[in-house]
C-alpha cells in the first residue's frame, strides 16, 4: 500500500464536499536529492562572463570609501561613477572594467595607484530565466559552465505539479525539450548547459480529478502520462455506499466548452466492462443516490469543486 504525504489542503465548498486534495500517481522520489550548487549573492573576477546593460554593480576603490557606489549599467552600457562620469563597460569582464575604471582615477588625478573592486550583485545581461513549477520562479545568473540541475537547485527545486519534462529555449534556435523526474539522477543525460538568455520552462503535469461520492474526492498528477476510471477510483479510497453508480460520468472540457460523458461505472467495478482511459484535466464525477441530480447545474458544479485543491503526494 502507498503512503499519503499531506502536503496543502485548500478548502472546496461546490457539492458539499469540504476539501479536494491533489495526488501524485507516481514512483518517482522527492526531488530532496537536488544538488545544491545554486548561484546566489555578489561575484566578483570571474573572467568567463562579461558585464552588460541592466546588470547591477557595487564599485569600490580601496582606501577610499567616498567612491564606493552602487550602480546598474544603462541601456547604452555605461556606468556613471563619481569624478570620472561615464565608464563604459559593456562587453568587458570583471576584471577588465575595474582596469579601465583605475586607468581613468589615475589618468585625471583623483586616486594615485588605485585598486578598484567591482562586485555583480544582479547579472541581468548574463541570466536564464526560469518560469514554471520551481519554487522561486525568475531570472538566475549563468556563470561560466552552467547546467540545467544546478538552476532547478538555485530556484528552490520543483513544485508538487511539476511534469516530466522541461523545454529549453536559446536565443535564436528552436526550444528543445528534455525529460525530468523529481530524483534528478533519473535523468543525467538532461542536465544540458544553460547559456545566458536562455529560457527555461518547467512544465505542469497534466491532472485528472475525481469528484463526488467518493472516500477521497481528489486530484491526481498524471505521472506515467496515462491514468483509467479504475485506477482515480482507487486511488480515491473508493466509492461511498450512497454512490450512484449509475450515474458516474467523465466531464470533459473542450473548445466548446464542457461536455459530459456517461460512465458506466458498476459494470467496471464488476468487471463487465473495459476499462476507461482519462484524458489530461477530466473530471470523473460520482453522484450520490441520496438525492437527486441537478440536471442542469451538475456539470459546472463538478468542474467548480476540481478546481479547489490541495497538493497530496503518494509514496510507494
């Protein structure tokens, strides 16, 4: 039997049900195992990247507090330092801008034999950006030899609804999609290098729902990429006693809106019937025989009640 890890639970009032949670149909281990050799804070001399408009710099001149500035390089690359006005530096490294910033001290007589020390508080010119089901979605530095697994580190790792594959876009070029599981070393071949601009896109797993009479009205990710009737049944503690199987139906929503298909559920549970296949965001919704249905109000309210969920993961 799999073990249950509750992880949110957001509260569901369509149909009388109190809560909905979302669980994970999967084999994969938790994403604990990230590496953690995410990028953060200032970075100074590395001789592999160079500064760019938007990055933002912290300057200073030994000996000589005065000077010390905080500054984002402008649209046309330059800095605006005290005394020596604009320094332009786009297209430099670390160590050739804190050179060229010494040259003009010196030169106009205002420091003699300075030591210029530049730290990179923000590389905006030399980030990825990293949208999708990470913890702390945004732009991250990408400094000499980066990888795709230590930028899913630096963001804080997956979300419960992360998918099982990750598209890479680079400037120019056509996106390129790679497979991924919670436990990264699934994958090694995936951990492809991140070059400045590129953009990085974790995608949601597709999700089924299982609403109404059941032990666990609840949400599943779709893992394995296929998931049937039987299958979010059980998963779901099963049906209720005052579950009207007769009346089971898929609801489905499609370019014209939401569409209802029959189920005919005691005949799977009775093995009469074929198993159902469920699409990506069906709702699989069992009604109660102590009342009756509302023909016409039924449907929007099954959908209304998936769409209040919590995040449940299932262990093996």
């Amino acid at each position: 039997m799999p073990e249950i890890f509750l992880v949110t639970t957001v509260v569901g009032l369509a149909l009388g049900q109190t809560s909905v949670p979302v669980m994970r149909a999967s084999n994969s281990p938790t994403a604990a195992s990230l590496p953690a050799t995410g990028i953060s804070g200032p970075v100074t001399g590395d001789s592999a990247v160079r500064l760019g408009a938007g990055d933002l710099l912290e300057v200073s001149v030994y000996n000589v507090p005065e000077l010390e500035t905080k500054i984002r390089v402008n649209s046309e690359g330059n800095i605006n330092l005290p005394l020596i006005n604009d320094v332009h530096v786009d297209g430099l490294t670390v160590d050739e801008a804190e050179a060229a910033i010494e040259r003009r001290l010196d030169s106009g007589g205002f420091v003699k034999n300075p030591h210029v020390q530049i730290f990179v508080q923000e590389y905006t010119s030399q980030g990825a950006s990293l949208l999708g089901e990470v913890a702390k979605p945004g732009i991250y530095p990408v400094l000499g030899d980066e990888r795709l697994f230590s930028l899913i580190s630096a963001a804080g790792g997956f979300t419960d609804r992360a998918g099982k594959s990750i598209t890479i876009t680079h400037r120019g070029q056509s996106p390129i999609t790679v497979p991924i599981s919670r436990n990264l070393e699934d994958h090694p071949g995936s951990n492809v290098a991140v070059l400045p601009g590129d953009t990085v896109i974790v995608r949601r797993a597709d999700v089924v729902y299982v609403v109404g009479d059941v032990g666990r009205p609840s949400g599943f990710l779709m893992d394995s990429g296929h998931i049937s009737v039987l299958q979010v049944i059980a998963l779901a503690g099963g049906t209720n006693s005052t579950a009207k199987l007769s009346g089971a139906k898929i609801i489905r929503r499609g370019p014209t809106g939401l569409t209802s298909v029959p189920v005919p559920l005691k005949k799977l549970m009775q093995a009469k019937a074929n198993d159902i296949a469920m699409e990506a965001d069906d709702i699989l919704f069992v009604p109660t025989s102590s009342r009756k249905q509302m023909e016409a109000r039924t449907t929007e309210a099954a959908a209304q009640l998936a769409t209040s969920v919590g995040v449940v993961a299932i262990r093996p």
